[in-house]
C-alpha cells in the first residue's frame, strides 16, 4: 500500500507514478504547469503554501537537455532568457498554432525554431538547442553560488537552509545512530521549545483550557524549562531510577550493579 501511494519500492524501480501524483495532475494541475497554476483562496492550506513556495523556487529549476520531451517550452528554464512565457504570452503562444504544454521538442527542430518569423523579430530567443535523442532530460538546481547539480531534496535543503555555526551539544542530539523521534526531543529541549505551561500562557492560551496549571510533579508553580530541567532535584532522583530500571531489563539482573555505575554517569 506504501508503495502504491507514495511511489517505493518495485514500484520506483519501475519508474511509475504513485497514486498521490496522479491524483496531483487529475484534480489540482488540470493539464496546467505547475508555474502557472493560481493561488486561490478556497484552496487547503497545504496546497496554498506549496503554490506560494513555488514562486520563490521556481527561478532555481533548470534541464539539462536531452531529448526534448520532457522539457516544458514555455514555463520551464534550459537556457539564458528563460522561461519563455516570461515574454511570449499565452494568446500569442495559442495564436500561433502552439499548446501551452508544449515541450521543447514540439517548438524546435533541426536547429531551427518552429515558429514565424514574425516572432524572430518581435522577441529575443535563446538559440536553437541540439537535441540528443538516446538521453532524456535531466532536472537539476541552481545552488546559491550558480552552479547547477542534479536535484535531489538533499540538495535543495542543503541550498535553502539557514547557516550558522555549530552548537556545543551538536552531537549529543544528531549522532550517527540516533532514534529520530527522540533527537527531535531532545532538539526541541536544547532549544527551549518545549511546549510548558509557561510558553502556553505567553500564547495567550487561556488558564481555563490548561489541563494542568502547575507542575504535575510538584505542585507549586507552572511547569516551565528551567521547572523541569534544573531547579527540582527529586526529578533526577527519579530518572536515576527509571535508568536502573531500564539497564537492569536491558543486560539482565546479574549486570545490575554494573547497571548503578552506569547510571549514575547517564544521570
């Protein structure tokens, strides 16, 4: 079922499209380019913000030609000048005999475009590209210093995050075998964005619709980051514990005592 909706396993190898994308081109794109689609308001949230993202990547989507066919001729960038359809518009693409999901194939041939004259004359085109018809087109990324990479998500993110210098607790949070459930926690708790009473209240989060109002622990203040991680120390007593506990289930009873040394390091 995985594989049937989100496109893994034989059925990537197979290069088929999942059921999500068919359901994309069905009822969102309608035969449109993605480029082109609006941004309405009775859209879902989800679609909305991957349609205003859209505006801020798509000058960073680039071919490498091959054979043409998968190239969109007027929305996508192959060349300096692109896209086309930044200055031919859509009632002279349609007066002139072309789709507007056309590919590069269907506009150039032989070296030569397919269009009048006319059109030579009335607006500035790249040269007419050479096709290799034993290699298909290839999808690639501007990087932030103009290179061009074959695209992946890795790259992309890589392109678009937010640079900074490393953090002393880098490695404690993002080690090699880390569950990534709980690095997230951690992550959330190394940053101070644990979700405690006391964040809750300064969202405006009416006290009436706070299950707890204060510490379930020790009930004499709301819990807050500093609350939980530093100023109670009966916590680590019982954490001390619960590791024990854990390491003793974990290596068997005979290890315990070498489970309490352990522990007390771990807390």
């Amino acid at each position: 079922m995985r594989g049937f909706l989100w496109n893994q396993g034989e059925l990537k190898q197979a290069g088929k499209e999942s059921l999500w994308v068919r359901w994309i081109h069905s009822y969102k794109l309608k035969a449109q380019s993605f480029w082109e689609v609006p941004c309405r308001d009775n859209i879902s949230w989800s679609w909305r913000k991957l349609l205003q993202a859209s505006q801020l990547v798509c000058s960073q989507f680039w071919f490498r030609i091959g054979n043409g066919k998968l190239i969109q001729a007027w929305h996508d960038n192959w060349a300096m000048g692109c896209p086309l359809g930044s200055f031919v518009s859509p009632r002279d693409i349609t007066r002139a005999g072309f789709s507007l999901n056309a590919k590069l194939a269907d506009v150039c041939h032989n070296l030569r475009w397919n269009w009048s004259v006319e059109w030579s004359t009335k607006f500035l085109f790249p040269s007419p590209t050479v096709f290799d018809d034993s290699s298909p087109d290839i999808l690639l990324w501007k990087y932030r210093d103009g290179s061009l990479k074959d695209f992946s998500v890795r790259v992309v993110w890589d392109d678009l995050r937010q640079r900074s210098s490393s953090v002393d607790w880098f490695d404690l949070v993002w080690f090699s075998h880390r569950i990534l459930k709980h690095a997230f926690h951690l992550w959330l708790v190394c940053n101070q964005k644990l979700k405690t009473q006391d964040r809750l209240r300064s969202w405006d989060v009416h006290a009436s619709s706070l299950v707890l109002q204060v510490c379930p622990f020790r009930e004499t203040e709301p819990d807050s980051y500093k609350h939980l991680f530093f100023q109670w120390r009966q916590k680590f007593i019982i954490l001390h514990q619960i590791g024990i506990l854990f390491w003793e289930l974990s290596v068997g009873v005979e290890n315990a005592g070498h489970s309490q040394a352990l522990c007390l390091v771990l807390f």
